[in-house]
C-alpha cells in the first residue's frame, strides 16, 4: 500500500472539517473507500449507488485529473498528491 496525501478544497473541506489527511491505498479507488469509512457524509457526495465517481467534484492525482489516468483504477505511489474539490465557475 502506497502512502498518500488527501487534500480537500472548498466545500469538501468545510464538510470533512480538515484540510487533508493521510492514508495507505494502492488505487484511487481504495484511498475513496477509505475516505467513505472515515467521513460517511461523503459517500453521497463522492460516489453513486453503483460506486461510480459523481461529477460534483474535480479528482487529481499529482496535478492529473483521473479522467486522464486511469479513472478510479488509477494506481497510486508513496508520496502522491490527492486533491478533491469542486469545479470553479465565473462570469
């Protein structure tokens, strides 16, 4: 298991009450069931009832959102970077 680094942005970060947090997770998928054991208000926000990442929210590991890795299976390495927040609008 890699150990990694979560950190939460905006609203995320007012509802889990921390800015990040560390775990042990080899895949983006296990760091977001740890997440959801942790902070259970979070499985509504993250994930759907078929455990599929809800688009409210951007996913990067290292700066690369996960759509361009390899989504929830993304695998993960000691000393990578988390971050979770919601997309940014303007006008």
């Amino acid at each position: 298991m890699a150990k990694v680094t979560v950190k939460f942005y905006a609203t995320i970060r007012e509802k889990v009450k921390t800015d990040h947090i560390e775990l042990e997770a080899d895949t983006f998928r296990k760091a977001i069931e740890i997440l959801i054991k942790m902070y259970p208000l979070l499985r509504g926000e993250l994930v759907d009832d078929d455990f599929k990442l809800k688009d409210r929210y951007i996913y990067l590991v290292n700066g690369r959102n996960i759509v361009f890795l390899n989504g929830l299976d993304s695998k993960l390495k000691d000393g990578d970077k988390l971050a979770i927040f919601p997309p940014v609008a303007g006008g």
